[in-house]
C-alpha cells in the first residue's frame, strides 16, 4: 500500500469531521478527516476520507477499523481509489 488516504463508508448522520478524526487518531497521525456532504441538504452523505500521516497508518487503520462500530454503525474502510477524470464515453 503506498497511499495514506482513506475511503470510510457507512458513517451515521451523527459522525462529524472531528469525530471520525478521533476515531481514526488510534491508528497514528490523522492530517484530516472529511465527510462529504450533500449540497442540497447539508446532510452527509453516509461517507468520508481520511488523510493518515503514512501508508503505514493507513494499512494499520483497515486493518484495525474496518468493520469497527463508530456511532452505531459498521465502517467500511479501505484505501481511497482515484478520482475518475475521464468524462468521456
């Protein structure tokens, strides 16, 4: 695993950034935590990512957190895929 950044799944309405930063925190160095909002609603939207200081925390928090409970619900985590780019068909 050579990134640090982390996609987290299946996060309650009632996590907030701050939360899922502290949560994480066990597993190393947090440099942030963000969870994605709906701009309509402001609402989250059920997911977020999360920015370990190395791959080497980042390895240590799916192996340690995914499937975890954080405010009742069972996180999905694993390592952030790219953002796709290409629009076109």
């Amino acid at each position: 695993m050579e990134n640090s950044r982390l996609y987290v799944g299946n996060l309650s309405y009632d996590t907030n950034d701050e939360g899922l930063k502290n949560h994480f925190s066990q597993c190393g160095e947090v440099k942030s935590a963000s969870i994605i909002m709906n701009k309509m609603t402001g609402r989250s939207k059920g997911f977020g990512f999360v920015d370990m200081a190395s791959a080497e925390d980042a390895k240590k928090a799916i192996e340690t957190l995914n499937g975890q409970e954080l405010d009742g619900r069972k996180l999905t985590v694993d390592e952030a895929r790219p953002m796709n780019t290409d629009f076109q068909n």
